[in-house]
C-alpha cells in the first residue's frame, strides 16, 4: 500500500507538469498560425494594393488616348490617327522628297494646331500629370540611300518638328504659348530610325510620328524618393527665344 501511494503522488505531481507543457504548445501553435495569417493578409493586400493602382494607372492612360482620338476626328486633322499611345500624322506628316528634311506648309500648319491641344491635355488629365514621361517625335526615312545617311536624316526631319514647335510662327496668333513651349523643350525628345519601321512603299515611310511615353510604378517611385533636379524656369524662358533660327541645315531633297 505504500508503494501504490507513493506512486499515485508521483503522478499526481507530474500531471500538472504535463498539462502545462501541453498548453503552452498549444499556445504556440495558436500564435504561429496568428503570425502567419497575418503576414499572408499583409502580403496579399499590398499585392491587391499594386494591382488596384497599375489597373488605375492603365485606364488614366486608356483614357487620355481616347481623348486624343476625339481631337483627330475633327476636319482640319483629317488623316491623322492613333495607334496604342503612337500619334500618327499619316499623309499629313509626309515628306514630298528623298532626302527633304524641311517641312511643307501643311505639314508645318497641321503640327502647329495639333501639338498645342495634346499639350492641354497633357495637363489636364491624370494620365498627363501623374504618368507621362516624355513624348518622342520620331521621323522615319525610305530606303533608299545609305543607312547612315538616312538615320541623320531622320534625325534631322524630327528635329526639324521642334523648331518649328519652338520657334515664331508667320504670325504672331500661331506661334505656341511660353507654356507650352516650356513643355516641349523638357518633354519632348528627338528620335530618328534608318531603315526602321518601313512601310509597303517609299512614300509613307517618309513621316513623322509623336509617341507618347508613360512612366511605370516603378519608375514613379524612385522618381518620389528621388526626384530628378529640376529645370530653372528663368534661364529655360531666356533659352526659348522664338526669333533664333532652326540649326538644322536645309535640304529640299530630290
């Protein structure tokens, strides 16, 4: 009988051991899975989070576009169209010759009308504020002649755009705003392709087109962590005088 009671105690004394030892894994276990479900929730709501903002992002974008359509469908820019985020000025923007980079009068009068309504709504839109990145005005060459010879032709021909963009117009009512022009002379970049994008035939391949660039979220975040130095207004307004003559050479072509 001793025995049996000696041993009943030590159990008894062991059960409160056991039972506690029991609970805190329980415990632990509870907490883990707390710990876990939290995270998995943190994770998934910063994902939905990134998927809500790119879908906004893609329909400011979608939308701006829609409304450049709406300006291309009026009379006076008949003939030019948009492709995705791509400005095409078709056979509005052509050039006559080989070898012309000087732009014609209705391709000089349709490219002053145009630009300064895309400006507007560069400004006005969400797209325009919080996602454009730069506008490259890309002129295109034929194939005929030489590679090189075309692609600093091509160069020349967008760079001509911009001149006339940013230059005094025959009359004093064409010439483009300081606003605008400031816009133009920060966002809008050169581009030029030789034997790149060809068309069926040598005469549509001599154009001109304007493509829009937006930025991504990514580059919008480092862009508001680190924002690119900025412009001084007053030597950029000295740096735009409207009488200062294109440097690009002419050539009337062939």
């Amino acid at each position: 009988m001793q025995t049996v009671a000696r041993k009943r105690s030590r159990d008894e004394g062991e059960k409160p051991f056991w039972i506690s030892f029991s609970d805190l894994m329980s415990a632990l276990m509870v907490l883990f899975l707390v710990t876990m479900s939290v995270a998995l929730l943190a994770v998934t709501r910063k994902v939905s989070e990134a998927e809500r903002e790119e879908r906004e992002r893609i329909e400011a974008i979608e939308e701006l576009m829609e409304e450049v359509k709406q300006i291309v469908t009026k009379k006076e820019f008949e003939g030019v169209r948009i492709v995705g985020n791509t400005i095409d000025f078709g056979p509005r923007g052509k050039f006559e010759r080989e070898g012309q980079n000087t732009l014609s009068a209705p391709q000089r009068e349709v490219i002053r009308r145009f630009t300064p309504t895309l400006l507007q709504k560069l400004r006005d839109t969400e797209a325009g504020r919080r996602w454009f990145k730069r506008a490259v005005v890309e002129g295109y060459a034929s194939q005929t002649g030489s590679y090189l010879f075309n692609l600093n032709l091509s160069l020349e021909r967008s760079g001509r755009v911009l001149c006339e963009l940013l230059r005094a117009a025959p009359t004093p009512a064409e010439t483009l705003a300081e606003l605008d022009r400031k816009l133009i002379a920060t966002k809008f970049f050169v581009g030029g392709a030789s034997f790149n994008s060809l068309r069926s035939d040598d005469d549509t391949s001599r154009r001109i087109e304007f493509k829009l660039e937006f930025k991504t979220r990514q580059e919008k975040q480092d862009e508001e962590r680190k924002p690119p130095p900025s412009v001084d207004d007053d030597r950029l307004s000295r740096a735009l005088n409207v009488n200062e003559p294109c440097q690009i050479q002419d050539r009337l072509g062939r």
